[in-house]
C-alpha cells in the first residue's frame, strides 16, 4: 500500500472565515496557492467546516530552487510537487460535500483528474468524471503549462466529496480550488436533515406546551 502523509485543513463558511492567509476566498469559493511559507503546505489555520488533503511525498517547490523551472508556478513563486498522486477528500461525506473542485496541474506525463460523488446508500464514493491533460505539458513540451483540471457539477447542489490527481510521472500542482463563488457548501445528507426536522418539531411541540391558552387547562369561575 502506498504510504501517505495526510494534512488537514479547514475552509469555514464566510460568517465563521477570519482573515484570508494563504488561501483566496471569493464567495463559497476557496482558492490554495500555497505561498504562505509560516503554514504546512501554505494551507490556512483549522476554523471551520473540515477537509482533507494528502498526497504521495508532496513538498512545496520553488521553481528553479525545489524543482525545474519548466513547472512554474500558476500565481505567486510557490506550488506543490507531487510524486504521484494528491487527493482532496471531504473528511465527512455524509455533511460536507462541495459543488466543483479543480487545480492547476504542470506534469512531464499525462495528469489525470477524477471526481468522485459519496453514496450515502453503500458508503462508496462513485466515479462521476474523468479528466486529464493531453500529455507533457511543462514550459518547452509544446502544450501550455498550469493546465486547470477542474470539474463542476452540473446540478446546483453539493455533491462532491473527493478529488484525485495523479500521473505516471511526478508533477506540480497549483492554486487548488474549492467550491463556486455562489455555493453551496455541505449539503445535509437525508439522515441528518431528518435529525434536523425532529429537533425543529420537539421545539415546536415545547413552545405549544408552554403557551397553551388558560381555557386549555380548565379553570374554575
């Protein structure tokens, strides 16, 4: 099995989000370029709604210093060198999903994309698209390097839990992006909203209790 090193990180929804560090919010919209040189990975600190990130002997790159100048970096000087595979997994499928997931991705061979969707139903993260750039696309291959991978659900929902990059061949990867400016962010699978509704009927059923007209209770003229 392959060994992995698993960072977590945290994007908070705007009303809980502090001051932007590493990462760029627009909206519902969380972008990681990994330039913060005082965090792991460049990613920001843990105030919200929890997902992870893990790869296969990942390390921040400078172009020219960490790894060859024909990877540059997408936005600002620092991006992230993969061995072989990065993942984005939600780290509670059941409540936290998110509407597109994408980055822009450098490799000396094909890079390959897949998005997956949790089925609450089996437990299982089903397949739901593949994508992947044509062949070696550094600066010198003759395709455009920092080619975005990025997949959109085409309903507007939050349906995606996870996110695969991985390639024959190291690559680098840039400006990891999360979500869509408009949202949505985590929507509550059919368990949890059911919670949801009963505690909103016990609620109810309290208030009615407590406010019952005095005719209600029988009284003496």
């Amino acid at each position: 099995m392959r060994s992995t090193r698993l960072i977590h990180a945290a994007f908070a929804v705007m009303a809980l989000a502090g001051p932007a560090t590493a990462q760029t919010v627009n909206g519902f919209q969380y972008i990681f370029g990994f330039d913060d040189p005082t965090e792991p990975f460049g990613l920001g600190p843990s105030t919200g709604i929890e997902t992870d990130f893990s790869c296969d002997s990942c390390k921040i790159a400078t172009p020219g210093v960490d790894y060859d100048a024909r990877f540059p970096a997408y936005s600002g000087t620092r991006l992230l060198a993969v061995n072989s595979d990065f993942q984005i997994a939600t780290a509670d499928p059941d409540n936290i999903s998110w509407p597109a997931f994408g980055a822009f991705v450098t490799g000396s061979a094909v890079v390959t994309a897949r998005f997956y969707a949790y089925d609450p139903d089996t437990g299982l993260q089903d397949l739901v698209a593949t994508l992947q750039t044509s062949g070696a696309n550094y600066v010198g291959s003759g395709a455009s390097p920092d080619q975005y991978l990025g997949y959109t659900n085409p309903e507007p929902a939050a349906v995606l839990t996870l996110a695969d990059y991985s390639s024959t061949e190291p690559f680098t990867l840039d400006d990891v992006t999360l979500g869509l400016v408009d949202g949505p962010i985590g929507i509550p699978e059919p368990s949890t909203w059911a919670m949801l509704l009963m505690g909103f009927f016990g609620l109810g059923a309290a208030l009615r209790r407590r406010w019952r007209p005095a005719a209600d209770q029988g009284s003496c003229i």
